[in-house]
C-alpha cells in the first residue's frame, strides 16, 4: 500500500542489493551496449 514506510523500498538501495546478489548480470541495455550492475555502479 502507497504511504506505508514499513513496505517502501528506494530504488538506490534495490539497485545496490542487485549489485551484490548479482554483479555480473545484465542492468541496461542501450542500443548495442549493454552494462553489467558492477560496470553501471563503476560509470554512476
């Protein structure tokens, strides 16, 4: 439910929890360029 603090989730702190689980998968796809969580996290 919207408003509800205990159920909220940043998407900073989602980004960071997929760096750590998953550092090699694929984050973003732009054209033909594609960045893993770790190189996404490295350029931010």
């Amino acid at each position: 439910m919207f408003g509800n603090e205990q159920n909220t989730v940043c998407l900073h702190n989602k980004f960071k929890e997929q760096v750590n689980k998953f550092p090699e998968s694929i984050a973003i796809i732009y054209g033909d360029q594609k960045l893993n969580y770790k190189q996404l996290q490295k350029a931010a």
